[in-house]
C-alpha cells in the first residue's frame, strides 16, 4: 500500500486528529492554570462525581428490582442513594451553570460545550421524570395521572406515553441515561481540548 | 433511631406548604433548595480556596 493510499484511510486520518486535539498531556493534565484555585470550578467535576453514584445505585437497584427496594432495609438505603445523588447531581449542576453563564464560559470556541451542557441538563431532567413515575409507588401513579394531560397535549403522548410504566422504566434506565451519559463524556472531553476558559481580563490599572 | 430524629426535625406527614405570591406558587421545600443554591454559589465565589497564593503575594 502506498502511504498516500495509508493518508487517506479514515482510521489514520481519525486517530490523527484525535491525537492533534487531545494529546495523552491535554487529556489527563499534570497541573491546571492559577485561576482555576477557585470554588467555583469543583462544581463541574462534584456534578461528575454525583452522576457516578447515581449510575452505580441504579445498576443495583437494576438488579434486584422493585420487591426489594420497597421492602429491605438495604433496598430502601440504595433506593435513597439513588435519590439523594440525584438531588446533589442537579444542586451541583445548577451551579456549574450558573458559574459557566457567569464568566461567558462559551468564549474562545467553547459553544459545544455549552449547547452540550444545556443538551445534558435537559436530558437529565427527562431521566429523573420518568425515574420518578418508575418507582412502582402512589408517587409514581399520581405523578404519572398529573401528566399525562400535560404531555399527550403536546402530541408527545403517541410516543412517549406515561402511564405506560414498562415504557417509561425503558427510557429511564436505558434511553436516557445512555444519552446523558454519552453527552457528559462529550463535555468533558471537550473541556479537556480546549482546556479551562481564562477568566475576563482585569483592566490592569499604569502605575 | 437517627432517621427518626431526622424525620422529627421537619413533619412530612400531611399536605405540603406553599409559599404563594401572586402568580408564584411554590413549595417551601423547592423554595429551601433553591435558596441553598443561592447560598452555596456565592459561597463558592467568595471562600478562599485552600493552597492559593493571594493577588499580593504573586505580585
Ligand atoms: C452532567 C452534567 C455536567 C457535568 C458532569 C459537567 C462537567 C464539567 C466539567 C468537569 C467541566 C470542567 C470545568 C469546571 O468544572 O468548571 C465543565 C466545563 C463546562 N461546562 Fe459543564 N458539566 C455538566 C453540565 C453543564 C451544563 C448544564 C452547562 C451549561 C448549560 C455546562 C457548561 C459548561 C461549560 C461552558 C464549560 C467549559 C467552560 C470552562 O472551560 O471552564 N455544563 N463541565
């Protein structure tokens, strides 16, 4: 094979770009730039953290099912690891974006990380909406009767009908958080290329 | 025996309280997160953060 026919595989020309953008030094950094000591920035990492726990809490409550998160002193203990990773997940994250609006996060050709943000959190709000009318509980129900009226109004309702549990367990624990998970890992890595958005510039006073 | 000290500090038994101001109505506990976002985010803007230097020292 010539190596003009090599340069034009999609294989070499994909892992060369892969390379360009985030060399192993860019994807795992030995240090950060001074103004990222601030509060502030551990909200985005905290928000990843808590994805985590929610992610391994709902693998178990996956495998031992409803019988036993309703009535087990250890099922109702991962049940409430779930929710409560879930509470920290959404606290951290409405802070994470408020810091990013803040400080204009989306300069310098960080839009994508931004519209994949909002993306996520629109996502996540979906996955804890259809957690919520999953619990196979009066919650649920009454959740799920609230709306129904809302939602079939929208049209949604003739794919995406809530009073449909075995529906709504799919996308909760299959759809959507493939899709959150998939748009964090974008994020992030995204994060990761173009490295931690500089703060604005101080207007330095002449001294 | 902690979960019910826990349960004695707020009742969760009965209908929820709202906080209603002309068209808003909202629970007070969504009005209680809410509020401790607020409080955590300018929190995270102020708090020194541990092992920085300060402006004058790097000067
Ligand atoms: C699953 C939810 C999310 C996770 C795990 C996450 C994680 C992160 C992490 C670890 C960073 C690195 C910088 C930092 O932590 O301050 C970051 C940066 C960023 N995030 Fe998020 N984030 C999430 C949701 C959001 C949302 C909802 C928005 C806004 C709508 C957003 C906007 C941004 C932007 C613009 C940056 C880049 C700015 C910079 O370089 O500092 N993120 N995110």
């Amino acid at each position: 094979m010539s190596s003009t026919e090599i340069d034009r595989q999609w294989t070499t020309r994909l892992r060369r770009r892969a390379a360009r953008r985030l060399p192993p030094e860019k994807m795992l950094p030995d240090t950060q730039p001074a103004y990222v000591a601030s509060w502030i920035y551990v909200f985005g990492v905290t928000t990843l953290s808590a994805l985590a726990v929610v992610i391994l809490s709902g693998f178990i409550l996956a495998l031992k099912g409803p019988q036993w998160w309703h009535v087990s002193g250890i099922g109702h203990f991962v049940n409430s690891l779930h929710l409560w990773s879930v509470e920290i997940f959404f606290f951290a994250m409405v802070i994470h974006l408020w810091g990013k609006f803040f400080m204009a996060a989306w300069r310098g050709g960080r839009s994508l990380t931004w519209v994949t943000g909002v993306v996520t959190f629109l996502t996540s709000i979906a996955t804890a909406f259809t957690g919520y009318v999953s619990q196979t509980n009066f919650d649920s129900q009454w959740i799920s009767t609230q709306a129904k009226d809302g939602i079939n109004s929208t049209g949604a309702g003739s794919f995406f009908n809530v009073l449909n549990f075995g529906q709504m367990l799919m996308w909760h624990i299959v759809l959507l958080p493939l899709v959150a998970v998939i748009l964090t890992g974008l994020h992030v890595l995204m994060v990761r290329a173009k490295g931690v958005v500089p703060p604005f510039e101080e207007k330095v006073e002449a001294r | 025996m902690a979960g019910s000290l826990l349960a004695a500090l707020v009742s969760l038994d009965g209908a929820g309280h709202y906080f209603h101001w002309h068209w808003i109505d909202i629970s007070y506990a969504n009005l209680t997160v809410i509020a401790l976002m607020v409080v955590t985010f300018v929190a995270a803007l102020f708090v020194p953060f541990p092992g920085r230097r300060s402006k004058k020292e790097t000067k």
